[in-house]
C-alpha cells in the first residue's frame, strides 16, 4: 500500500526522546525540530573575553547533547530546522556577523549529528549572503553532509513582498530561484513548499503552481489550521488543497505537519495523508512500469550497433498497448489489400523488418485470423540471438506460414515474387528517429512492392522546452573522464520526465514518411519559436514522438497525445549546459539539426532567443548513433 512518509515539525522541544517516541507512536517517520533553544544567542561583541583577555569558560552548551539519540535516530528520524530569526541580509555589520555565526554553528552541528537534512526559512526577497553561506557549507560538507531544505511559501506574504512584488503571485519563486541561482543550483540544495490554505485560496493561475512542479521539491508543509473536519469527526483537507496535493504524490515528496492538534490526535493527520496517497490512481501501467526510474537518466539504445539482450526484448513485449494498436493497424491494411471478394483465393506478402523475438509476427498472424485473410509472413532479423526464439517458434507454433530469415533488412535481397505487400516494423525510439528507422526502411525499399504498404506510415518527432533543477544536476554529475569536458550536456538522454514543468506546448519537428520516392535526404534543420508562459529557468528540452501506424490508427508519447498506459518509450531530453532566466511573453527560438554522414547519425542544438548560445554537438564530437 502507497505510504506518505511525514513528519512533525516543534519548534520547542524540551524533551528530545520524549518527543520522539510520541511522534513515532503517532505514525510519523521523522520529527523537525530546532537544534538550539529559540532564544540562545552569542555573546555580544566584545564579551567573548574576561577584563584580562583569558576566555569565558561557559557553564552551559550552546545546545543538547549528541549522545541523546543513537547516531542511527539523529541521522534517519530527526530533521534540524535553523533559526527563524536570522538576519542574514542586514546591513548593520554586526548583526550580520552574530547570524552568521549563528547559522555557521548550527550547520557545523548538524553534520556533526549526521543529521540527513537541515531546514531554513525564507522569508524576504533577497537573500545572497544566505545563498553564499549554504553554497560555502555544501561545498565544505562534500558529499558526506546533510541535505539543506529551503522552506519557502508557495505564494509570498503581501506583507514581506516589494512594492513591485505586491500583487504578483509569483514573487516568492523569485525568491527561490534567486537562492538556488546564487548556490550554482547545488544539487543537494532541495525545496520545502508551503502550502498554506488561505494563501492557496488566492491562486488563480494554474501557471503558478505548474512552476513549482518542476522544482526539486523534497516536502510540503500543511498546517493543521488548514484541516476542516469531516461529518465523522476526522481533519480532512478542502478540495481545492487536496486537488494540490494529490499534483506533488507522483513526485514522491514528504509531508511535514505543523501547528497545534486542534481537539485530533496528531495521527489522524499522518492517517489522512496516507488515505490521500492511497487514492492517487496506481492502475496506470506507464506509472506501474516506471516506478523508481523517475528522473533517472539513460543512453538511448543503439540496435543498429548493438544487439539487444533477452531481458531487453521481454521489457518492451510487456507493453499492454503498443502491440495492440500494431496489430489493429496490421487488421485494417490486410483488409485493404484483400478485398471481401477475394479472401478465399488471395494470399498476401507481410514482412516483419527487425522481428526481435516475434511480438510483431504473432500480431500479424492473429490480425489475419480476425480479417479471415490468408498471408504470408517474413521474419527478418539481424540479432544471431533473437534467430534461435524465432526458429523454434516456426517449428513449435508457426510452420510454413512463417520464413524466418537471419540478415540486415538492408543486405537481404529476396526473389521478386517474394516482395512484400505489407512492411511492418519497430524501429522507433523516443524521439521518433533517433533509433535510425528512416536509414533503416529507406535502404530497404527494394523489398516494397511498387503498390506497398508501410506499417508504420509515418512518424514525427516533437520538442518542448523544459525546466527541471533535478535533471539539470543529473547531467551535471554524468561527466565521463574519456570525453571532451562538458561532453555530457551535449549529449541527449532518454529519461522518464517526471520532475519538470513545461514551459511552453510541444511543436512538431522532424516529420518521415514510409514508403519515400525520389530523392531522399535525412538531413534535417528546423528553427522554432516557443511562447514563454511563465517566469522560469529553461534547462534543455523535452523530446517526444507522433506516429501513424496506418490511415487513423496512431502511437504517441507526446504529452498532449500519450497513448494511455503505453510504455515502451520513454521521452528524451535535450539538455543547455547553462540554464537560462526566462520571463512571461518573451520567444524563445529553438534551432535544431539532424546529421547523417553515412557512417553516422547525429544532432545539434543551441537557442538563439532571447540570448544565444553556442551549438551543443557540433559534429558529432560527444554523440552519435552508429550506421
């Protein structure tokens, strides 16, 4: 059963093992709490020393001891909150100095603990030196600190907004990305939202909420003044704040519970959050099958190259939607090529290009079944590996009805009477192209008859420009050592998108159709222009697929489009190796090349607008797709 991992915030803790035991025993995971008194403060200037200069031999700590808790409780069951109270940004010297100190103390402390995460408050726009002083301590820490929450409202306060700021809901954004922009968008940096009920009443724009989506968000804050109570007696939340809600699930976030119990028993808070997670729909297979690959980056597959193994092959005959629609679309095109009248006397020539282990051939044979249509059917593959399954399904299952042949759909060179009526393959990647189908079919056009049919028509690839902090620090820590320095931002990744926001519609790019006469050309380029929708950071692009697998039979994995429950593919991401501060209404201008020089396939990229920046890949220098 889905869990909500969620923890309970005091912001006073006179008995640390007291407080933990309740929580615990009321369902939460872990506790925040602060690591020093709120009211313990520095010696003031100048009264650090004795009248002789001898330091002042303190009676007390500063806070509790380390040896309350086990070194496993600190690190897996507390969280540490910083003082609210710091004035990080003031411009009285001394002041600045006591809360940097302050904020240093505890930071220190707090790796000292082993603590996993640290919570600070925003509360103001600016907030650079804070910015500066986190940065210092993440780089200091290594990888071996804690992870630094920044808690910020999801819409700021009138009160601590600018002038400039009043009115517009997306200030306290601002005041994040400004942060996290400042600290080089660390990516042990993380963000706390609050999703407070009466600030979120005030949203109107849904753009608001789509910008904080594609944050690294690692927890959200409710209030138990935001609960109601139901007809039995239970806090529940109101719709529009589980509406919210249930958008942060798929993300797989926390939640902290704040404020006093209200006359509930704080469980009934934990048990209502698991009752919303619960509810979230789990029957969508696409979300079943990418479970725990969200937002993890992989190389694209190179079949031409590479054979693929077994357990590739059994992953991708799992998808519940992809082979349906093929053999729906292989039903429509035998019973066009075999009229009503002729079904008795006439057989027809289909040929499965790239058979793998024969999803497509038991398709084809079932979709003949359905049209009581007679075939024949070619099972053409390159994988020596793949040839042992589709040879023992002939001899167990097939006979004669299936030739089974072991070549490059591009080297096999049948007998004219052989040719096929109807060609089918699965050569699509999640760009569409970028698994080489067009170099593929176009070069093995000499097995069409001159009146053929391809299965799939045609396919598109589409692209959209996207923000994700996560999948920007993802490429940033995928450097390979072998390659040019910076290699990995120009590389693409095949990634199923999770921790993102959209920033404008995806638009279609490189379109090929099957079969193609004439003079045919894979090259392409293409320039297109996006409406910024909101305020944002653009870190790279979003890259999808369209494709017509005959007259209105169609796959898709473009989000407006998605076939449901289809996962095969998942999208591909075009990363910027540095990101770009975007406002509402400006055009970004996107260009975009496909390359093939007959030993390889590769792309380019850069944006031109609003700023330019230098082509990503020139040449194929950090990526290719083999020939």
């Amino acid at each position: 059963m889905p869990h909500a991992s969620c923890g309970l915030v005091h912001h006073l803790v006179p008995d640390l093992s007291t407080t933990l035991s309740l929580s615990n025993a009321a369902g939460f995971d872990f506790i925040v709490v602060p690591l020093s008194h709120p009211r313990y403060r520095l010696p003031p200037p100048g009264h650090e020393a004795s009248a002789t200069g001898a330091p002042i031999c303190r009676s007390y700590a500063f806070t509790r001891s380390d040896m309350l808790l086990k070194s496993t409780d600190w690190s897996s069951l507390v969280v540490g909150s910083l003082p609210r109270d710091l004035q990080m940004e003031s411009m009285s010297t001394g002041v600045r100095r006591e809360s940097e100190e302050r904020l240093q103390r505890e930071l220190n402390y707090a790796a000292h603990l082993g603590l996993s995460a640290i919570l600070v408050e925003l509360k103001r726009p600016e907030n650079t030196n804070l910015a500066r002083a986190l940065y210092s301590f993440i780089l200091k820490s290594s990888g071996s600190g804690p992870q630094v929450w920044v808690r910020a409202p999801i819409i700021a306060p009138k009160a601590e907004c600018t002038p400039e700021e009043r009115g517009d809901s997306t200030s306290s954004w601002d005041w994040w990305n400004n942060l996290r922009t400042s600290a080089n968008f660390a990516k042990k940096l993380g963000l706390v939202l609050e999703l407070d009920s009466q600030l979120v009443s005030t949203i109107t724009d849904e753009i608001v909420l789509k910008r904080w989506l594609g944050e690294p968000i690692k927890a959200i804050v409710l209030n138990t003044s935001s609960f109601l109570t139901n007809k039995k007696g239970y806090p529940v939340l109101p719709k529009a704040l589980q509406t919210i809600v249930r958008q942060f699930i798929p993300s797989d976030v926390q939640v902290l519970i704040e404020g006093r119990n209200r006359g509930h028993d704080m469980s009934l808070y934990q048990s209502y959050m698991d009752h919303l997670w619960q509810q979230t729909d789990s029957g969508d297979p696409l979300r079943q099958f990418a479970k725990g690959y969200e937002d993890f980056l992989q190389s694209p597959l190179q079949p031409l190259m590479d054979n693929l193994e077994s357990g590739t092959y059994e992953v991708f005959e799992q998808d519940p939607v992809k082979y349906t629609e093929y053999q729906r679309a292989m039903f429509e095109a035998i019973k066009d090529k075999i009229p009503e009248d002729e079904k008795a006397t006439k057989t027809i020539t289909l040929m499965v290009l790239g058979a793998g282990r024969g999803p497509l051939v038991r398709a084809a044979l079932k979709a003949a079944l359905a049209a009581e249509r007679k075939i024949r059917v070619f099972a053409v593959e390159k994988n020596p590996n793949a040839i042992v399954t589709l040879l023992t399904q002939k001899e167990e299952d097939w006979g004669d009805q299936v030739e089974v042949v072991s070549s490059d759909m591009r080297q096999w060179h049948p007998e004219e009477h052989d040719k096929a009526d109807i060609i089918v393959s699965e050569l699509l990647g999640s760009f569409g192209d970028n698994e080489l189908s067009p170099e593929c079919l176009y070069n093995a056009q000499h097995l069409f008859k001159s009146n053929a049919v391809s299965i799939p028509t045609s396919y598109t690839s589409w692209v959209g420009p996207l923000q994700s902090s996560k999948l920007y620090n993802e490429v940033r820590g995928t450097m390979d050592v072998d390659k040019i320095s910076g290699s990995n931002f120009e590389t693409p990744y095949v990634v199923h998108l999770q921790n993102k926001t959209e920033l404008a519609p995806p638009q279609p790019l490189f379109t090929f159709v099957h079969p193609l006469h004439g003079n045919i050309d894979n090259n392409r380029y293409e320039i297109k222009s996006f409406d910024i929708t909101m305020d944002a950071v653009l870190h790279g692009f979003g890259g999808y697929f369209e494709c017509v697998l005959y007259k209105d039979v169609m796959i898709s994995i473009n989000p407006p489009t998605h076939s449901k429950g289809m996962f095969s593919w998942f999208p591909i991401f075009f990363p910027l190796r540095t990101p770009v501060r975007l406002t509402k209404g400006q055009t970004l201008d996107l260009n975009f090349w496909r390359f093939n020089n007959g030993k390889h396939v590769w792309y380019e990229w850069c944006i031109t607008k609003p700023v330019a920046q230098p082509v990503l890949n020139p040449n194929g220098r950090s990526y290719t797709i083999g020939l």
